[in-house]
C-alpha cells in the first residue's frame, strides 16, 4: 500500500493510521492491537473500493450474498442478521434492494408468516460468483507481499491467538 505522507518529512506527516498513532511508550500488546486493527482496516478498505469500482456493489451486499452461496437452500433473515452480524433492518434493506434487481428471492415460509427465507436467484449465483472469484484474487495480491512461509506462520500463529481468545 502506498504511504500517503510519502514525501513529506517525518516531523510534519500526520499519523496515517491508528498503528502509528501509538509511541514506542505504549504496551506491546495495544501496539499488536493497533497492528492487526491497521492491517484488517488497510485491507477492507482495498477490497470496499474495488467491488464499488469493478462491480458496483458494496461489501455488505457482497457478505449477504457470500452467505447465501453457502447456503443454496435459503436462510432465514433472521440466520443472515445473526451471521453477517448487522441489525435485521440492515439486512432487510440489502434484501430489498438485491430483490429489486433480481438477484435473490424473498420466499414466505408456511410455517411461520413472519419469516421469509432468502435464496440466490441462477443471475445472483452468476453475478457472485465474478464477483467471489475477483475478489479471491485482490486478497491473493494483497498477501503477495509476504513470503509463503511468513503467510504460513501468520496463519498459525493468528490461530494460536484466537484459539487464546475462544477458550474460556
């Protein structure tokens, strides 16, 4: 990623992250913090801009839609809420809008009124599937920068620190 204060001198450049706003002073672990925050927001960001410019359409559209390739028998709104962790209201407006165009169905389930079970239309499945398999190759681009074997302690070591995190 380029550095936006490239140029500049280093007493003048602003913090172009949350990573660089911490001292040296701070602990190490909040450093670590602001280092995996910093990585996971410059890489979000990457891929936001490139579904808007290839694709026009916005990564909760893109999550929305990645969970009901999952899951080609439909999921509740409900399940995608709890999934996608964003409020039903969010999913409903996503639903709504990827229905309009025709990309999903909205289906009422007979035993439950209240409930509707959203499936990929076959011009949805098409469309996320360019989309999953462009969006596979930017996150291979984005890791190319690190060697295959830092790639592969990344991944462990990150899966040592989650196991760190789920076990009570």
């Amino acid at each position: 990623m380029p550095n936006p204060s490239a140029g500049s001198s280093p007493a003048d450049a602003a913090p172009v992250d949350l990573e660089t706003s911490a001292g040296e002073s701070e602990h190490e672990a909040l450093r670590l913090w602001l280092r995996l925050l910093t990585c996971t927001t410059l890489i979000e960001s990457d891929i936001r801009s490139r579904l808007r410019q290839d694709f026009a359409v916005t990564l909760p559209r893109f999550d929305l839609m990645s969970q009901l390739d999952r899951h080609p028998e439909g999921l509740k709104m409900g399940e995608l809420s709890r999934r996608m962790m964003v409020t039903g209201g969010n999913v409903t407006g996503i639903t709504d809008q990827l229905q309009q165009e025709g990309l999903v169905t909205r289906e009422a389930l007979p035993t439950d009124r209240r409930a509707f079970l959203i499936r990929l239309t076959p011009a949805g499945r098409d469309a996320f599937s360019q989309m999953a398999r462009a969006h596979e190759t930017w996150v291979e681009q984005l890791f190319s920068g690190l060697a295959e074997t830092d790639r592969r302690a990344l991944f462990r070591l990150l899966g040592r620190l989650k196991t760190s995190l789920t076990t009570p």
